[in-house]
C-alpha cells in the first residue's frame, strides 16, 4: 500500500478554522497561516491547524517548523504512527503491519479532517 497523500483546497482550511476556533480570533489564526507561503500551502496549513490542537498560541512556532522544513508539520499530522516508529522503524515492519500502520494514519487523519 502507497503512502497516501491528502488532496486539500483552501476551503478545508477555512472550514477548519471555524471549526476549532472562536469567531474573534479566526482572522488572526488565518493571517499567522499566511506566512508560510511555500510548498503545498492548504496541506501544510491543515497540518499547523490540526498539529496546533485549536491552540493559537502554537501557531507561530508550527509555521516556524513548516518554514525550516515543511514535513516537520505534514509527518507528525497526517502520519503521526509512521511518524513516531520512523522509517528505519517502518523498514522492519511486515507488509502487513506496514499497511496496517498507513491506513490508521490515514484513518485518523480523515477523521480529523472530516469531523464537524
């Protein structure tokens, strides 16, 4: 099983933001997000919200990371398991268990994204 890699708009980051944060604050959550202009924006900024757990003070330093290297944000939010074994770690997995691991990261991350 391939790795999959989420397709995401601008929408789902504006969707997001209303969804984990108070009204007062939504248009400052979405200019700290503006910041990071790079690679793959809507995924990195979906990555930075949902890494942030709705916490806005988090979000200067998340975009900070996304800035040094942006799949310092998109590994531990959309592959947090992967992530965490690492792929030396994921390397020494069976098949089985590799494909097992990717679709609950997967899993996980649908659900985040997805919940209302």
């Amino acid at each position: 099983m391939e790795v999959p890699v989420p397709k995401v708009k601008q929408a789902d980051v504006l969707r997001i933001i209303d969804r984990d944060f108070p009204v007062r604050v939504r248009k400052k959550v979405l200019s700290i997000l503006n910041e990071y202009k790079e690679k793959e924006v809507a995924r990195v900024h979906l990555a930075i919200l949902k890494l942030s757990s709705g916490q806005m003070e988090k979000l200067p330093e998340l975009v900070r990371t996304a800035y040094e290297d942006y799949r310092d944000v998109l590994s531990p939010a959309e592959y947090p398991e992967f992530d965490k074994i690492g792929f030396v770690g994921v390397d020494d997995l069976t098949s089985k268990q590799r494909n097992d691991l990717i679709k609950r990261d997967w899993d996980q991350y649908q659900a985040w994204l997805s919940r209302s």
